[in-house]
C-alpha cells in the first residue's frame, strides 16, 4: 500500500551523554516511566535521565534528556532488564540472574536486601489478580529448567506464589491475570496458573529464531509466528484480528493503536491493525531494543536512545484524504475513537466522512458519496453551494471553515464536462428528494426546496408539478425568476397558487390559453383553469374569468357554476340567480345550469322549473321551425321537456299550456292537462289526436302513481270510456278498447264494465279479461276470509285473557288501605288496576280528573 506518515524518530539519548568516549560501553536495556528513562549498560550500570518533551512553533517534537545519576552496580556482568515499579518507587533491576530491587529515586538497594534469584528473565503482571496497589506480581523464567515462578513483590520484601512446570523449556513469558503466555522450545501456549489448564497456540522454533511474546491489552498477546507473520492471540486461545506481516526476522515489536511496529536487523515497520496493510518504513540500522512504554514507544541501537513520535491521528487522516484514499482514512478514524475524548471524535468523524463524501462524489461515486453524507449529517447546503445560481440570493449560508473540498463549484469539479456536469445535477435532485422530508433539512427547507425547483426546471423534470402542488418551501421571488427564464409558466402559476397569488397565476395560464406565451406543459390547460376556477373561493376571480372561459367553450365553461364544492353550494355564496343573468348571452350554459338547479340540486323554485321548461320549449320549437323531420337533437329535448313536465310540480301549468297551444306538441299537452286534473282532455288528445295508445294506457299509470286504487281506478275506466265513446265505429278503437281490457283486468271494476261494452263482443274476445276478474274477485273474496278468521282468533284469545282476569279472587280486609288517599276502606267497593294495587271508587275517579297522574299511584297505567 501506499505510505502514511504515521511517526517521526528523534533522537532522545546522544551517545556521549552515555558514554563520553568509552566505546567499549553498549546499552543493554532501557525502562521509561512518566519521564523517568533508565538505562542498563553491559558495564554493569544503571543511567537516570529525564526526558522533556518540547514542540516547536512549528509543530516539530524533541525531546531533551538531563542526565539525574548513575550507579555502578559491582558485578562486572551486564544489567539484563530493568522495570520500574512506580506504586512502590522501586526499580527492578535483573544483573546475573538476579533481581534486584532499587530506590527509583538515588538507585540505591533496598536495606532489607530483599531480591529475587534464579532468574532467567521477567515481566510484571499489568493486570494483576491480587488487587494490592503496593505489591506488584513479578513472573520469573527459572533457571531451574522448565520452571515458571511468581512473586509478590513488596517495598523491601518478595515473596514466592506459585511455582509452574511447563512441558518445554521456555523462552519468553508475558502474563495477563492468571494466564501465561509462554514461547517454549517448539510452541507457544495459554497457560492458566492458577488452574494449570494449559493450551496450544501454534509451533514455531525457538532454535532458529528469537520468539516474541507481548501481552498487548486485555487478555489479547502479539506474538511472532512461523513464516514472519505477527499474530494476535487471546487467552482463550484464538485470534481476533488477522494477523500483519513482518520479514522473518523480527528482533522486537510494540503497539501504538492502531498501529504494531517492528524492528528488523535494517528497518522499523509499521502496520495497521484496522486492516493489517504495512502503512509506514523507517531504515534504522543495529537496532536491537523496541518497546513501548505507556504509549510512548522507544527503539536503542547499543550505542543510542531514539523516540517514535506518532504523528497525530487527525494529521494523519488528512494526509490520507488529500491523497484520496477514502477507504484508509475512515478505517484510520474509526480505529482513532479509542483515543479521543467522545465528544471531540464525534466532531472530527463527522468532518472526515463529510470529506470523504465530497472525494467519492467529484468522482462520481454518487452511492458511495450519498450514503458519506447521510452518515456525516452534512449541511446539505455545502453540495448545493457547489452548483452555481442554485442557493437563494436570501440564503445566509457560508461554506465551512476549513474547507470540506478543494472546488470551488461544479465547472470546476467536472473541468467543463456537461456529461459529468449532467450527472451531478441528476444525483443532486435524487438526494435533495431524499432528504428533504428528513432531520437533515431542518433550519433550511427553503435552500434545499428552491434548488430542487430550479434543478427540475432546468431539467424539464417531470417531477417539478409535483414539487408545486404538494407541500413545500420553495421562495417565491428566486423560484418565479428562474421559472420564467426557464419559460416554465404553467409551474410558475403553481407557485403563484401555492403562495397564494390565484390572480397572478390565472392571468399566466390564460396568457398561455390565448396563445399570447408558449408551454405546452398541459394540453388540457383550459380545462383545467375551467377545473381551477370551480373550486376557487375568490369569487371576485371567478365572476373576473367567468366571460372568458364561456366564450371558449359554453357547456364545459358552465362547470365554474355547476360544480362548485358543496358546502360552498349550500352557502348559496355566489346567487343563482346572478349566474342565471351572466348566462344569458350563453344559452347552453343556461340550460345546463338551470338543469342542475332543477335536476341535481333539486331546488324547489317555480321560477327555475318554469324557467327550464320554457328554455326547452323554445328550443324544441326553433329546431321543428327549421328542420321538418324530427333531428335527434330535437328527440332529446322532447325527452328532456316530458320528464320535467311529468316529474315536477313546480312550474306555472297554465302558462306553459298557452306556449304550447298551436302546435304539434299534443303529448305534452296532454302531460299538462294531466297535471290540471283534466283527464279526459288528456286522453282524449292522446287516444284521438295522437292515437297513441301506449301512451294512453302509461298516462293512467304514472299520473296513478302515489294515489289510492279508486283513483286509478276511475283513470283506466276514463280511458276505457274514450276508446268507447258512443258511435264509434273505428276498429282501432275498439281493438285497443279490448287489448286494454285485456292487458289490465286489475285495474277495473269487472261489474261497471259489462255495462258498458256493447252486447255484440263475444266472451271469446273478453275471455283473458273475463278470467283476471274472476280470479281478482275469488282472490279478494278470500284474502277477506282469511282477515276475518283471524280477527275472530284474536278475539277469541283477548276472551279468554278476560276470563282468567275474572278467574282470581281479589282479598280485601280492613288492614288494605287506598292506594291514593292511603285511607283504610269502609265498604266492600273498591278499583283495582291492572298491578294489583287497589283504590276508592272516588279517589280513582278524582285521580283521573286531576291530570291523570297521582304521586302516590303506583303504576304510571291508567287502567282499571
């Protein structure tokens, strides 16, 4: 992989402050504690110095070592490790395998000479299990062979606690709790102490090389495997992470989170544990030291002290993000949480996945660059800032500081591409969309509204309409500029609508209409404003249109009246009687309209229905005035003029009657004469005028309808009487006279017609009339059986209900006393209602004077 610059090395310990000129002296190990720094030599001496960390104006870190003492120690053999105890100001010094405690301070033995011998080497126990914070645990390879010990060891004492053998000889030792992590002659292993449950890692041949066991956090180690791979072990004895790379010959490792750094015999590694690429190189020649020490991590030649200074994680992420390596960057900064305060991180990671949003998406990685921004809850306005025009002139936005990108707008981004340019915009409406119902837009729903509005203008997006007519903030002064430039008229007049400009929009859409400005957005515009203008509350528009759209189309127009929202109807806001004058230069619409009053709303109004049918009336003559035969125009209205003749009862009779008198227009006459009760004129017209004598015969019917039987009785016999009119010889007649006979026995008095059929018919030519009175009359005569059997059944059973009633004796004693005046009775006369309770003769006849009702009665029946 690329490289990150992740630390810096600089010098801590020069050589001469070690070791003036005496080059036979080599360092051997090397213990730092807060800014303590002990050095071992092979002299057998012990170096205090004190680290200062200093930063530069610059940023640039390096540290100055003050050399405090140093201490001979008397054995002629190398001091082997050292280890500070801080809790107990001790140090713990191992010399010819013996450990030695030491004052940290003037380095001088412990006086109780308490010490540890037959050491090969040690670790301390970071997370100790005997939770004393002045005793630190001290775990010993033996130099007894394949034996592990552990000490407490106190301010002036040690004290042996367990004593372990292992199956191997072992090695390297790094401890966690009561788990060893040991590399033996041909493995490595888990070993519970405190169990003795031991379990097997992997081989790996201490022969050949130098094992590394390093307990690197909470029950987890790094070891160095076979084939120069580091590993991570738990103590359960499996691997959480994948394991990094080294080169087959690793002196030491240490961890930095998130990184492991290694030293070889030419070089100091570094990986990343977040995805174990090797992220960083330092040539450093002789090293033979590398540890970390509280975080800070310490690399020695034999000769000198160096410090690896981590550069910080941020700088380093926005290295990693200057060269576009999104990936790297994120993991880098999720790997950072643990060590930044919350608040802080939640600040920074938000920065950085905005960053990262802005790479992804000037590579048009749109997905990738959507789901950046979603998490990194970017103000939206800095991706609409990128697109020139599209932020409302009002806008107080101002990107942030510093910069998220290095563009300055979109031309720039796409260096001019209109492929590229294209789509941006079609990524930016898609995720304005999504966002615009969302948290994300609060506080700025108008910037993100006006630039979708001005995104699917320029588009000609179909989705610009649906934008105008459902709820949104788009500002109305920017939003009409860039409609009109965009000559996008009908959505402007949306937008005047939706803000509450209706007179603004319909003087643009009948602009549009006229032909006066081009959109072609709507073919059906005319309907549509027809549409607008009905369910418009401004009726000061409605009446200023009302010519207009009338003279465009009388019979769709006519809806602004007749389709009105009801409960406006039901206000009568706008008077019928005005839109009846506006009307009358339209004489469809006035038909239509008048229809509606009459037909649909079914007002009750003489005028209107008078109205109606004199309009249908002087249609239907003008069209039999110019054409002879009868067109199907005229056939409608004929149609129309009868069912409102028969249907209704409001309109003046008689003065529909004199239109009508003169002309051909006999059934109507007779539908009039019907409603003035004057039958027989009717039937007479229908039967001799018009010898229609189907007509005839449903004339009877409906003018029958709601009335009793008599009446339609005395109707069909009218009828029966026309068709028989003395003298009449027309065979028709008579032939109809019998079919109606015929037809509708029911209908007649069977008696009253043999009177008046003339003699000369024959009982073959009645015979179906003959045997429906027949059956009419034996059908009468016992329907009337069965009601007076049953009336006597149910008299029978009320005789019966009597008779029990008598049946109970009723007890009276003088202990009764009257239900109304609560008196005891004198005499043997008394009433009694139907609940059993009894009263004076007097007192119940007093009750039902005085207003039928007692407080006393105990019943509210007034039945005796």
């Amino acid at each position: 992989t690329m490289s990150v610059k992740a630390f810096k090395l600089v010098s801590a310990v020069e050589r001469e402050m070690l070791m003036g000129d005496k080059n036979y002296i080599n360092i051997e190990c090397i213990e730092c504690c807060g800014k303590n720094l002990y050095i071992g030599t092979n002299d057998c001496f012990i170096y205090h110095f004190l680290l200062d960390e200093k930063v530069s104006t610059a940023g640039k870190i390096t540290f100055a070592a003050t050399k405090q003492l140093h201490k001979y120690l008397g054995l002629k053999k190398p001091v082997s490790e050292l280890k500070a105890a801080s809790a107990l100001t001790r140090l713990l010094v191992l010399c010819d395998n013996t450990i030695t405690l030491v004052n940290m301070i003037n380095l001088e033995p412990v006086p109780t000479g308490a010490r540890i011998k037959g050491a090969v080497t040690f670790t301390l126990n970071e997370n100790p299990v005997s939770g004393d914070p002045f005793c630190v645990e001290v775990c010993i390879i033996s130099v007894k062979r394949r034996t592990i010990q552990m000490f407490m060891v106190f301010e002036d004492r040690v004290q042996i606690v367990k004593e372990v053998f292992t199956p191997e000889q072992p090695c390297a030792v790094a401890v966690d709790g009561y788990y060893l992590c040991l590399a033996l002659t041909t493995q490595y292993i888990i070993l519970n102490y405190n169990t003795g449950v031991s379990q097997d890692l992997f081989p790996y041949c201490s022969d050949e090389k130098r094992p590394i066991v390093k307990r690197i956090g909470r029950q987890e180690f790094l070891l160095a495997g076979p084939g120069g791979l580091g590993m991570f072990a738990t103590v359960d004895g499996i691997s959480q992470r994948a394991p990094v790379h080294w080169s087959e010959n690793v002196i030491g490792a240490a961890l930095c989170f998130p990184y492991v750094v290694a030293l070889d015999d030419e070089f100091i590694t570094v990986h990343s544990m977040l995805d174990q690429q090797q992220k960083q190189t330092l040539p450093f020649k002789e090293g033979h030291i590398l540890q970390d020490f509280e975080g800070k991590v310490i690399v020695a030649t034999n000769k000198g002290v160096y410090i690896l200074v981590p550069l910080p994680l941020e700088k380093q992420i926005q290295d990693l993000l200057a060269s576009h390596r999104v990936e790297e960057a994120l993991v880098l900064a999720k790997g950072a949480r643990r060590n930044i305060p919350k608040e802080k991180f939640q600040v920074m990671y938000k920065r950085i996945l905005q960053q990262a949003g802005f790479i992804q998406f000037a590579q048009l990685q749109f997905l990738e660059a959507k789901e950046l921004f979603r998490s990194g809850q970017l103000d939206v306005r800095e991706l609409i800032s990128l697109y020139p025009f599209l932020l409302p002139t009002s806008s107080s936005f101002i990107r942030s500081h510093p910069p998220l990108h290095e563009y300055a707008d979109l031309n720039q981004l796409t260096q001019g591409d209109q492929e590229k340019m294209t789509k941006c915009k079609r990524f930016l409406m898609s995720y304005l969309n999504e966002v615009r119902s969302t948290e994300v837009a609060n506080g700025y729903k108008e910037d993100i509204d006006t630039a979708l509005l001005k995104l699917y203008a320029e588009a000609n997006h179909e989705s610009l309409l649906d934008l105008l007519v459902s709820e949104n903030f788009c500002l109305l002064t920017d939003s009409a500029a860039w409609l009109e430039k965009h000559k996008k008229y009908f959505a402007l007049g949306l937008l005047y609508h939706y803000n509450g400009q209706d007179a603004a929009a319909l003087q643009l859409w009948v602009k549009i209409v006229d032909g006066d400005i081009q959109d072609s957005t709507r073919s059906d515009l005319y309907e549509y404003i027809v549409d607008f203008l009905t369910f418009c509350s401004d009726q000061d528009l409605v009446w200023k249109y009302s010519e207009w759209i009338l003279q465009k189309n009388e019979e769709v127009g006519v809806q602004i009246f007749t389709k009105r929202p009801l409960e406006e109807q039901e206000k009568n806001n706008i008077n019928p009687d005005d839109i009846i004058s506006c009307l009358n230069r339209y004489p469809k619409a006035r038909v239509k309209y008048l229809e509606y009053l009459v037909l649909e709303r079914k007002i009750e109004k003489e005028k209107y229905h008078t109205h109606l049918a004199v309009l249908y009336l002087e249609a239907i003559l003008h069209l039999k005035s110019v054409t002879t035969d009868n067109c199907t125009e005229t056939t409608e209205l004929l149609l129309k003029l009868r069912s409102l003749l028969q249907k209704s009862d409001l309109y003046r009779i008689h003065f529909i009657l004199d239109k009508i008198q003169g002309t051909d227009l006999h059934m109507e006459s007779a539908i009039l004469y019907g409603k003035l009760e004057e039958h027989e004129k009717a039937l007479h017209i229908l039967v001799h005028e018009l010898k229609d004598f189907r007509a005839a015969e449903e004339y009877c019917i409906w003018n029958s309808e709601n009335r009793d039987v008599q009446y339609r009785r005395r109707l069909f016999h009218m009828l029966l009487s026309v068709y028989l009119t003395p003298g009449t010889s027309d065979c028709a007649l008579v032939m109809a006279a019998v079919d109606l006979l015929n037809n509708h026995a029911v209908e007649f008095d069977a008696g009253l017609v043999l009177q008046v059929v003339p003699d000369s018919w024959s009982v073959q030519l009645l015979s179906p009339f003959l045997a429906g009175a027949v059956r009419q009359s034996i059908h009468t005569k016992r329907m009337t059986q069965v009601a007076l059997g049953l009336a006597q059944a149910e008299n029978l059973i009320y005789k019966h209900e009597k008779v029990k009633q008598k049946g109970a004796p009723i007890l009276l004693s003088d202990k009764k006393v009257c239900q109304v005046c609560q008196n005891p009775f004198c005499e043997p006369v008394f009433v009694r209602y139907p609940n059993g309770s009894m009263a004076h003769t007097h007192c119940a006849a007093n009750r039902h004077l005085n207003s039928n009702v007692t407080h006393h009665s105990p019943s509210s029946s007034n039945q005796t």
